[in-house]
C-alpha cells in the first residue's frame, strides 16, 4: 500500500475510533470520551456564529489537468477545474459556504478539501478521515464568520504539492482600511509533472541520508544533524556530498540550502520552478494599475517547501494583516512567509515597472511577477530588487490590534509540543513518534471547551517548521499576533495560546507537506 492510501485509511477510523483510542495517553490508563467531529458539541459552536443567511454556491472537481505555468511550460498535474491556481472564492464574513466536490482523480486516490485558517465545525474540516472516494461527492457547508485571506488544498498524503490549491477571501462588510483595488498574490514551488511528482519526491526523502557518503564517511552520526550545512546554497547538490548508496543521484533532494533568517536549513526538495499566481519567473503575471493608487495586496504561500522573502522594488510594504487578523501597522521592505501563512499589505504604486520578487529563501531562486504602473522595460527574471537585503518583517515583529487580542488570563492548561527528528532518516515527529492511527495515543493532545490552552513548540531539530493548528488561531505570546501558523526556528522555543471554543478533533502538523506526511502530526482533541 502506497503512503498516501495508507495514511488516509489509518486515519479513516479517525471519527469512530477518537473516543475509544486517541484519548489512551492518559496517566491512569483511562480513556476519556472524546467529543465526535459531527456531534451535538460541533453543532451547537457552529449555531453560535450566527450568519447572514446568505449562501454561496460552488462546485469544484478534483480531476487530472495539463497545466500551462506560461513561459512555454507546460505540466500534467492534478487540478480545481483544470487550472492552478484554483478559481478565487470569494465572499462576505458570515456567509454560508456551499461547496460540492467531485472526485475525479486517477488510481484510486481520495482526496478532500481542507478551508486553511477557517475555524469552522470540524465535520467539515477536509481531514483524511472525511476524504471523498474517487468517483463521489461531497458536499462541504459552514459559516465563514471571521474576515481574512485564507485558502483551500487537500489533506491527503502530499497532495498540496500538487496543483490543487486555491485561495479563499472572506470580506469585512465594514472594512476598516481605505484601499483602491486588491491584488491577490499566490507563491508556490512546483515539481509536479516537471522533473517528477510528490510522491516520487516523498519516496526519496524517506530514504534518508543515512546512506549517504560525506567525505568518505559513511552516513553515520547524530540524528537531526545539520546535512544541508555541508554546502552553500545552490540549486543542486553539494559538491561535497555524493551520491547515495546504490550509486543513484538524488534527484529531488536539495542540498546546501541555507538561511540566517531560518536560523539554519532552509529546505529539504529541488523545485524546477517557483511560482507566482501559476507563472514561471520567465513569463511573469503584470499586475496593471495607476500611480498614486493604494493597492491591498493578499499573499498566499501555497509551497510546500519553501519560504519565500517577498518584497516589491521601489516601494515599501505596510503589514496589515497576518493569517487573516488585524496587526498594528508596520512598514518594511520585505516579507517573511513560511508555507501555510497569509500576509496583507498596502503599497502606494510609483510610476514605472516594477519586480515583486519572491525569494525562495536559501535556494538561490525565485518567483516572479510585475507591476506596471507606466512606461520602462521588463527586468529579466533573475532580478533581485534592494529591498530584499531591507528590513524583513516576521511574525515575531508584529502586535495584535486590540480588538483581537486575547484576554490576558493565565493558562488553563500547557502542552508542550516537542518537534523532533531530522534528515538522517527522515523520521519527522512529535514528541519523538510520528503520527500513526495504529498508535494514535503517542500524540493526543487533550483539551477541554472554554479553557485557554498554552502550547510550547520546542524545536529540537536542525530544521525550521511552520506549524499550523486547524480550527483555531492563536496568539504568540501575551501580545503578538493571532496566527494559525506560526515559525518555529530551529533549537527555539515558541508559546501560543488560544481558547479551546471549537469542539472537536483537530490536527496540529508542520506545513512543510513532506514533514506533516512523515509523521509531524499530532490530534488536538476535545474532552467530552
């Protein structure tokens, strides 16, 4: 059985089995009742957030599509409808969603929609044990009840490093910011029918490095050592590393990928192409508008590799928004964005034509588009604008607005969260195991409706994790920002703290796919 199936069945038993299995970790051997995905508790939190009324209807097939990334490139992929990006959704804060998935994709895969940074009932959450079989249906119906940039991908094996993707906005019908147009901003790195497929990627991840000769030693030495420190970054591998054992090369593994902004290794895969808005860097998306007009500009990493330093030459930035929530104003002149996070900010456009560059931070490439505003010729796709060497804003660096911060009030209850495992054998995890339904205790985290829940992330790897906790947001620290996914840099330690009020099951993974897929995972699970 292929990865991908195997992960889904195990997790298949996810609804029926929680109450009995998922809560076997505690001390007295016990094992409380866990409240169902689609019980009386879901339903009563979803009738709290109330709504318009107002439903918006659409349909969305997951089907195998040749994909044209502009540029004379074309990939066989799988798709939303034929396209990557997926078509917008986009529609007002307290609307019902209504959307019907088809099935369409080949071999027998499953496959399901995940509403990234929604906090919404968890029946709906698009988690493997809900995954539509091939040749069915499902119809997904919730409240969207917070504004935000978000969007959707499946959650099933790797999957999202596919073309199935798509951003969602929900609207503020009393939008406090003053703005002249938006444009949304989707970064990707792509592998997918160029130089192999995710699963071919996962395949030789999973083979790890211990075979691997470094110098002439033989793949031997401490595990979550730092591999990618051998070389500089590049966009293949190292010459100082050979090839593994056997006397194949790597052909997806990327080596000597670094980043001080990381603190470390920046990345595990060789991607061909980095994308903004499904182009290549050689026939970028123009993005047309005025001088003098201030533009919102809603940015999406959708990669699964890959953080992208963003910025936008001649102009500076003002951070307004991350992961969907409202921050204090901050102007920079780039952007860090991990995979899974979601920045808003506004420009006021000069006069000219300019680059927003997307650095794949420590590969030693990038995604491109433009913006012309008048007159003056294209730069060519390797330009790296001044901007990318200014001021990079982080999470760390942003405040939650009042309006959104959380009550200051001692936590209930602390979980400590420890990242483990490495690239020696490829052996992502949480607290030492990596999530598995044959042993699905190893990583329940246990919590209960109305307390306010402390997580501890604790970085005992080599490697930098965006961490992403479904149906929730929470704060980093007393003050910070209210995020769903947050970096966790390398031998550091990251508090958040949210309020258990979203009954269910929910996972808590790293949003590099490969890590979440190896086992970085772990069950945030309700008490009856």
């Amino acid at each position: 059985m292929n990865s991908i199936n195997r992960r889904s069945v195990l997790l298949a038993g996810l609804g029926a089995a929680g109450a009995g299995a998922l809560a076997a970790c505690t001390d007295s051997g016990s094992a409380p009742a866990l409240v169902s995905p689609s019980g009386s508790a879901v339903a009563a939190a979803e009738k709290k957030r109330g709504g318009t009324g107002r439903q918006h209807e659409i349909a969305l097939t997951a089907a195998p599509a040749r994909v044209d990334l502009a540029g004379g490139v074309k990939a066989n992929t799988w798709a939303f409808d034929g396209r990557t990006p997926g078509k917008e959704i986009r529609l007002s804060a307290g609307d019902t969603l209504v959307a019907e998935l088809a099935n369409q994709l080949p071999g027998g895969a499953t496959t399901s929609i995940h509403w990234h940074g929604i906090a919404l009932r968890n029946d709906m959450d698009g988690m493997p044990q809900a995954a539509v079989r091939p040749g069915s249906t499902f119809t997904y119906r919730f409240v969207t009840d917070a504004p935000g940039t978000y969007f959707f991908h499946p959650h099933v094996g790797v999957q999202l490093d596919r073309g199935l993707y798509a951003p969602l906005i929900v609207e503020d019908p009393r939008e406090p910011l003053a703005y002249d147009d938006e444009w949304v901003v989707v970064l990707d790195d792509w592998v997918d029918g160029v130089t192999g497929t995710p699963d071919e990627v996962f395949a030789e991840l999973r083979q790890g490095m211990g075979g691997m000769d470094m110098g002439g030693n033989s793949g031997s030495g401490t595990e979550g050592h730092d591999m990618h420190s051998m070389g500089k970054a590049s966009d293949g591998p190292s010459p100082s590393v050979s090839a593994p054992s056997g006397g194949m090369p790597s052909t997806f593994m990327l080596m000597g990928a670094e980043s001080d902004l990381l603190g470390g290794d920046a990345g595990d895969v060789k991607y061909p192409y980095h994308l903004v808005n499904g182009r290549v860097p050689d026939d970028p998306e123009v993005y047309t508008g005025k001088p003098g007009r201030k533009v919102r500009l809603r940015i999406i990493n959708a990669g699964s590799d890959t953080a992208y330093r963003v910025a936008l030459s001649g102009h500076k930035m003002t951070v307004t928004h991350t992961d969907g929530f409202p921050v204090r104003h901050r102007q920079t002149d780039a952007l860090l964005i991990g995979m899974g996070e979601r920045y808003d900010v506004l420009v006021t456009l000069a006069d000219g034509v300019f680059p927003l560059v997307a650095l794949a931070e420590g590969k030693n490439t990038s995604g491109l588009a433009l913006v012309r505003t008048g007159s003056g010729r294209a730069p060519t796709a390797a330009v790296r604008p001044r901007e990318l060497n200014g001021t990079v804003m982080t999470a760390s660096g942003l405040r939650a607005v009042e309006d959104v911060r959380l009550e200051s009030v001692a936590a209930d209850v602390t979980h400590r969260i420890e990242l483990t495992g490495g690239m020696m054998h490829y052996n992502w995890a949480i607290n030492g195991k990596p999530f598995d339904m044959a042993d699905p205790d190893a990583n329940a985290v246990l919590v209960e409706e109305g307390r306010r829940v402390r997580l501890d992330f604790v970085n005992t790897t080599t490697m930098w994790h965006p961490m992403h906790l479904h149906g929730h947001t929470f704060q980093l620290g007393r003050s910070g920002p209210r995020k769903d996914t947050a970096i966790v840099l390398p031998k550091k330690t990251l508090s958040v703290f949210f309020d258990a009020d979203n009954p269910g099951q929910w996972m808590l993974h790293c949003h590099n796919a490969y890590h979440g897929e190896a086992g970085m995972m772990a069950n945030v699970a309700y008490q009856a």
